[in-house]
C-alpha cells in the first residue's frame, strides 16, 4: 500500500477541517439569526415535520459512523503506512516514524 499523500491534498483536508470549525463557532457567536427557523415560526405543523426529517437523518448519519467506524477497526486500512523503526517506505517523510511513537504503544 502506498501511503504517500500530496501535500495539497492534506493541506486542503486540514483547511477544510478548520474552516468548518470556525464557520460553526463563528456563526454562534456572532448570532446571525437564521431567517427560516424565524419564518418557521409562524407554522407549527411545519416544525413538527422539520423535527422529524432532523431525527431521521441525525439516526442515519450516526449508524452511518458507528458502521464505518467498525469497519475501519476490523480492517485496518492505514494499519501499514505505519512504518517500523527499521523499515520506511520509499520516498515517504519522517513523519510515518514519529506517528507510530506518538501512536502504537510497544512493550
């Protein structure tokens, strides 16, 4: 398995992350209201509905993320760019060895 990553691919992943962080936090704190909550407000029976569409689909991702949180502990699909102390991958970075000393506990 190669486990080489284009830096640009990372980068954009760790953007990604961080931007919608900062969206989330942002736009708590700043409270810019949000204009179809406020409009559903004049209809009751569309709320219900509303809450029943988010339970659903809060359900489907969750299942969604225990399911694939279990397949990717049965399989292990990174488990080999995980490079011994001996051993690296050609053309890989050092940083394949300090993960496994941050992550793998040996005895």
């Amino acid at each position: 398995m190669n486990c080489n990553i284009p830096l640009f691919l990372a980068n954009l992943m760790a953007s990604y992350c961080i931007a919608c962080i900062l969206y989330l936090l942002i736009t708590r704190i700043t409270n810019i209201g949000t204009p179809f909550n406020d409009a559903l407000k004049k209809y009751p029976e569309l709320i219900k509905i509303k809450n029943k569409s988010v339970e659903k689909r809060r359900n489907i991702f969750l299942l969604l993320l225990l399911l694939l949180i279990c397949i990717m502990y049965t399989f292990s699909p990174f488990d080999e760019c995980i490079a011994t102390e001996t051993e690296s991958f050609e053309g890989s970075p050092d940083i394949c060895n300090r993960a496994q000393d941050i992550f793998v506990v040996t005895n």
